[in-house]
C-alpha cells in the first residue's frame, strides 16, 4: 500500500513540475506520445537524427544503443550526401566535356563519416511510449557540416571553382539529399 502511495505521490510531482511547459508528443493513439524530434528530427546548421530503443531498464545501456542507431543513421545520411555530390559533379564533368579521375566523393565517404561522428552529440533523451511499450529515444546531432563538406572535397582530390563548390555545398545541405536517402532506405526494406 505504502509503494502505492508514493507511486501516485511521485507521478503528482512529475506532473506538476511538466505543467509549466508546452506539450512535447502528438499521440499516434490512446496509449502513445512521442517527442516531436523523434518524427522529425532537424537542426538548422547541421545534420540530425533520432533513434528509440525498447527500455531495458539500464540507462546507460538503452542510451548507448539508441545513441549509436543514431549516428549509423549519420553515416547513411553522409554517404547518400557523397552520392548526391558524385552525381552533381559528374553531370557538371559531362556538360562540361572534361574528363575527372580523381576519387568519388562516394569512395571517401565511409571513412569520414566514421570521423565526423565523433563531433555529432546527443541534444535530446527523452521516454516515449510507442505500441504501448516505453521506449528511450534521443536525438543526435552533428552541428556543422560545413567541414565535413571541405573534407570530402579535400579527399576527393576533385577541384573544383568557387562557383560550383558554393552550388555543390548547396546540394549537400538541401531536401534533395533527403529525399535520395528516404529512396535508398526503402530500396534496402525492400531487399
């Protein structure tokens, strides 16, 4: 009975303390909230991702395996990027009639994405209940991509005039990129 008490005792703390602030999930259905980042992750300057992994009791546990799905879902985003920038430079290789032996963008990729993850840094941990099952989630976010950008260039070994490196830096931030990895994504589900 006393375990009783305190659980309806601490549940009215924790809603007190969250009543100041704005409601953070939209539920999917009765028994659902999810924070608005886990659907849509964003950062303005940079690259972001979420991640939920079922609740094994163990902080530190659940929170390493969501952080680490988060930045693998990174490395695909950086890697679809590279593609996008391999295909930009070849079309503007090809309009242009010259001919381009140095690396892809795509053959560089890997191995800066495992080294810009090391800056990408976990900004939200948050509990969410999907399917009726808590879950932890967090959001993972790399703030600049402007260096990785100059790296994969840099690696590359593609030079490039200011103009079309400023068009390509473009390319590499926009919806385009996102949309050619959520093509990617469903091409592997469907393998």
């Amino acid at each position: 009975m006393m375990k009783r008490h305190l659980m309806v005792a601490s549940a009215l703390l924790l809603g007190a303390c969250s009543s100041t602030q704005e409601p953070q999930s939209t539920p999917l259905s009765e028994n659902d909230s999810i924070p608005s980042w886990v659907l849509m992750p964003t950062h303005e300057t940079g690259l972001a991702s979420s991640s939920c992994v079922l609740w094994s009791g163990n902080m530190a546990a659940s929170r390493a395996l969501a952080i680490a799905n988060a930045r693998a879902d990174l490395a695909t985003q950086i890697n679809t990027k590279a593609k996008v920038m391999d295909k930009f430079v070849n079309q503007q290789t090809q309009e242009n009639e010259m001919s381009n032996t140095s690396s892809s963008f795509s053959q560089v990729s890997k191995q800066i994405a495992e080294q810009s993850l090391i800056g990408a840094v976990p900004k939200e941990v948050a509990f969410a209940r999907i399917d009726d099952k808590k879950q932890l989630c967090v959001l993972v976010v790399m703030e600049n991509t402007k260096p990785l950008f100059d790296k994969l260039l840099q690696q590359s070994g593609k030079t490039l005039n200011p103009n079309d490196e400023a068009v390509l830096y473009s390319e590499f931030k926009t919806q385009k990129a996102m949309e050619e990895l959520e093509a990617e994504l469903s091409k592997s589900k469907k393998l």
